[in-house]
C-alpha cells in the first residue's frame, strides 16, 4: 500500500512568505515533472515522522493535494542547520510509462555466518547502503537484499554479484556498475600486523640465504701487524 502525504496549494512565495509558513508549523514544497509546477505547503510534524521511514525515501507516494491523489516520488528535502525541522521538500511526479532513476537501500543478511566473520575474525565493511537503479515504476523494489553467507577473509561482493529484482538494472555514473565494491570483510587489524612481520622476516632470511659466501683464504678482516723495524744504520767511525 502506497504511502499517502496530504498537501494545499502554496499562495505565497519568496523568503519572507515561506519563513512565516514555518513558523505556523508548515512546511513549503513543490511538485514538478508531467503537468505545471504546483507549489505547496505540508503539514510540518506529519512530514517529519514520515522522514523517518525508510520506505518513504525509496517508494512511490501518493501525494493527496487537496483532494487530488496523484503518484509522486520524493527528490530533495532540507533540514535546518541544528534543529530538526524540514525547511523545504520537493516532489516529482511519476510517469507509469517511464523508466525512472531512484536509489534504494540496501539491506544486508547473514553477516554472522559469513566464512570470513565466523572463521576468520573479520568485520564487515558496508561500502554501499544504498544503490541507484533504473526500472518502470511497477517495478521498483523496496530494497535490495546483499546475502553475504559466503564471504570469506578479505574478499569482497559487487554490484555485479547482486540478485536484482525482474526489471531493474544498477544505474552507471561514469563508470562500470558492475565493478562497484558493495561490501567487504575486513581481516583484523592485529592479524595484517602479524602477517607483514611474518612477510618482512621471510623476506629477511631469504635475502641472507642468497648473499654470496666468502671466497677461500681470504684475509680476515681486522687491523694490519705493523711492519718490521728497519735495520740501524752502521756508526760512523771517527776522524784520525
């Protein structure tokens, strides 16, 4: 059942008009797409609650405005600064018969089991919570499951790895999709430190093994015998 947010039409605009509105508890908005651009105003604590779904965000909304309920997709919202209040929302209208842009989340499963988690002492690393796709509205999932009951120490899922819904397909942004790291598991931290001092010390005693040995009856190194004394010379003999 499609989430259902109720809406009038705005009268006023600019900074002035939409400051006051939020100061009776009002939230202004827009809806774009097929048809005219209406501006209007919601209901502001209805909105927020509604925020704090997940569904809200990756969903097909009906939006009731004034009495008229048509399909609507959720674009952008802003937030003040500090408080928790929404200071703008907008809209888009969806066209049954196109192909629409939208991310969803990303739900994660069986990271308990996971070879690496339960074998290796590994942490899953969510690089992706969300994933934008293309599909017909009809098609459009709640979420994507990532099943990661097979994810050994230091391997990695992608998007490529992924069971998507009939219809949809993972949406490309200058690059491959496809390629893209969903999620990992991480090898610990103490066990990296373990493994490059193994590695160095390796690397150690093999460097030793393969040094040349010295050559037969080669001097030992040290400091030279000083050298023999020289004879005296004979003493002079004396005058007559």
């Amino acid at each position: 059942m499609a989430i259902e947010i109720n809406a009038t039409n705005r009268k006023t605009q600019g900074t002035g008009a939409s400051r006051r509105l939020r100061n009776t508890g009002r939230v202004p908005g827009v809806v774009y797409g097929a048809g005219d651009v209406n501006m209007i105003e919601l209901d502001h604590n209805e909105l927020y609650y509604k925020l704090r779904a997940e569904a809200f965000h990756a969903s097909i909304l009906t939006l009731n405005l004034e009495g008229k309920k048509e399909p609507v997709l959720l674009r952008d919202f802003v937030m003040h600064p500090f408080r928790q209040q929404v200071q703008h929302i907008d809209f888009q209208r969806v066209d049954e018969k196109k192909k629409m842009h939208i991310k969803v989340p990303l739900h994660f499963v069986n990271a308990d089991v996971a070879p690496g988690v339960k074998d290796g002492g590994g942490k899953i690393s969510h690089v992706m919570t969300d994933l934008d796709i293309t599909c017909l509205p009809k098609d459009l999932p709640a979420f994507i499951e990532v099943d990661l009951a097979h994810l050994a120490l230091g391997h990695s899922i992608h998007v490529a790895d992924l069971k998507l819904p009939k219809g949809v397909e993972a949406a490309a942004h200058g690059g491959h999709a496809s390629e893209a790291v969903v999620a990992t598991v991480q090898v610990p931290r103490g066990m990296m430190e373990a493994e490059v001092t193994a590695e160095a010390e390796a690397a150690a005693a093999a460097s030793a093994a393969a040094a040349p040995a010295p050559a037969a009856g080669a001097a030992k190194t040290g400091t030279a015998a000083p050298a023999a004394a020289a004879p005296a010379a004979p003493a002079a003999k004396k005058a007559k």
